[in-house]
C-alpha cells in the first residue's frame, strides 16, 4: 500500500541528519517531492542535492530555527497555503539535559518549544487544508520515554508524553475523514539527538540501539499498515494489545459523582 494515494510534497523537519534525512531519503525514494526544515542551510542544501540526483524528485530547503516565532511562521504559512504538501514529519527535536532540578529553564523552555509547540502549530496549520481536501497524513516522532517516563531524568519524557496525546486526539477528530496521523516511539537510537542527551553508545550493550536506517523503515511500514502508535522495537503487537485494553478498561471509573471510599474521612477513621 503507498504512504498516500499520490506522491504529495512531504515536508520534514529536523531533516538535516539523522532520522529526518533517512525520512527524506525514504519519501522520495517513493516518489514523494520534499521540503526540507532544520536551522543548518548548508547540509540541507547538501541533502537535497543529493536526493535529487538519486531520485529525480524536486526537494526544496526550507531553513528556519523552529524556536523562534518568526522562523517557525513562515513554515506554518507554507504549510498552511502550498496545496502539494499532504504529509507532514514532525521529527525535529532535542533533549534538555540534566534531572528537573538540575536544568536550565531556559533550556527546557527551549526544548517545550522545539518537540511540542513546534509539532502542535505546525499540525495545526496545515490540518484544516487536508481536512478540505480529503486526504494526507501527520508523522510525530516520539519516544518511548512517552510510556516510561521513569527511565529518564527531566522534562524530555513529558514532551513525548505530549506528542502521544496530541496524536491520539488528533486520530479521534480526523479518523473516516481522509487524514492520517501516527505517532512513532522509538527507543535507543544510533543518532545524534542520542548521542548528546545519553553519552556513548559504546557505554550501551548492542542490543538495545536500533540504527536510524532500520528505525525509519519500521516506522513507514506501520504507516503503510494503518497503525496510530508504532513502536518500532516491540517484538510482539499482542503486548501492545493488552495495554491498550488495561488503559481503557479504566475509562468508566475515572469520573464518578463520588471520591473513591479510600478517601473519605469516616471510613478512615472507622478504619
């Protein structure tokens, strides 16, 4: 089945390196025209360069800080007015390093801005347009921090946590109208972004890092196979299952006209 039912323009962002270049690489390898975002002109250049003359399709450098309001902006317009672009890859992101009391809160600040406000506008300026048309698709990249925030120090987690919200939601209003959205949960990836946050990955045992090539390639098969959350290293989709049900097996008792009994005053006392 292919990614969309024509080769729209896909936009990328963070595609300078990593796991967004593999995107770019992937996309036009079916076909797909790109604009490329990150804040480094001259290695995107370089990409679209070579994409180009591998593929033979047009791949535009779009370069903006997606921190900065103004920057970010002219990518939301761009997404907002250019009718070729129907799939969007939110990849850009980073890590604030350090536990919640040890951050700098302006790097946190920073980080809130790069994985979370920049995904949420940038998505939220091109849905209506795929709304009216009928058709495309909306990428968020992850992490598994999203499900075990417990493994990590500070605020990253929460931002994945984020993403796997927004994604969720933004499934549950676009669902039977044309629009796609998937959020992808990676684990240890052999990527930059990585690299800087956890050290050196010859600190890791091998079986724990997944290499960027293979991580893309997962990610766009459970696109193609119509999954909302992949998680490109889960072995087994029936453990998947089964959170989900645990999850919304919750949902009738988590709003009721009463506290729980455990929190009452008199049976504390009789107790």
């Amino acid at each position: 089945m292919p990614l969309l039912e024509s080769p729209d323009t896909a936009l990328v962002t963070g595609a300078s390196s990593g796991v967004g270049a593999t995107y770019a690489d992937r996309l036009a390898q079916r076909g797909h025209p790109l604009v490329l975002v990150a804040r480094r002109a001259d290695r995107l250049q370089a990409l679209a360069e070579r994409i180009e003359r591998k593929y033979g399709v047009a791949a535009e450098v779009l370069a903006a800080d997606l921190t900065s309001p103004p920057e970010r902006n002219a990518v939301e317009q761009r997404l907002r007015e250019d009718e070729r672009i129907g799939l969007l890859v939110n990849n850009a992101g980073m890590v604030a390093g350090g536990s919640l009391a040890e951050a700098s809160p302006d790097e946190v600040e920073a980080m809130i801005q790069l994985n979370v406000t920049a995904p949420t506008r940038l998505a939220g300026a091109m849905l209506p347009r795929l709304l009216a048309r009928g058709r495309g698709g909306i990428i968020n990249i992850a992490s598994v921090l999203a499900l075990l925030p417990e493994l990590s120090r500070g605020a990253y987690p929460a931002t994945s946590g984020y993403l796997l919200a927004y994604t969720r939601t933004l499934h549950e209003e676009v669902a039977g109208r044309g629009v796609r959205a998937q959020a992808v949960l990676p684990g240890i990836t052999r990527s930059a972004t990585w690299e800087r946050a956890s050290g050196d990955f010859d600190e890791l045992p091998p079986s724990l890092v997944m290499e960027v090539a293979e991580l893309v390639d997962a990610a766009l098969a459970g696109y193609d196979q119509g999954e909302l959350v992949t998680v490109p290293a889960l072995p087994d989709p029936a453990q998947w299952e089964r959170y989900e049900a645990a999850r919304l097996a919750l949902a009738p008792d988590l709003s009721r006209d009463h506290a729980a009994d455990r929190y009452k005053s008199d049976i504390l006392e009789d107790a």
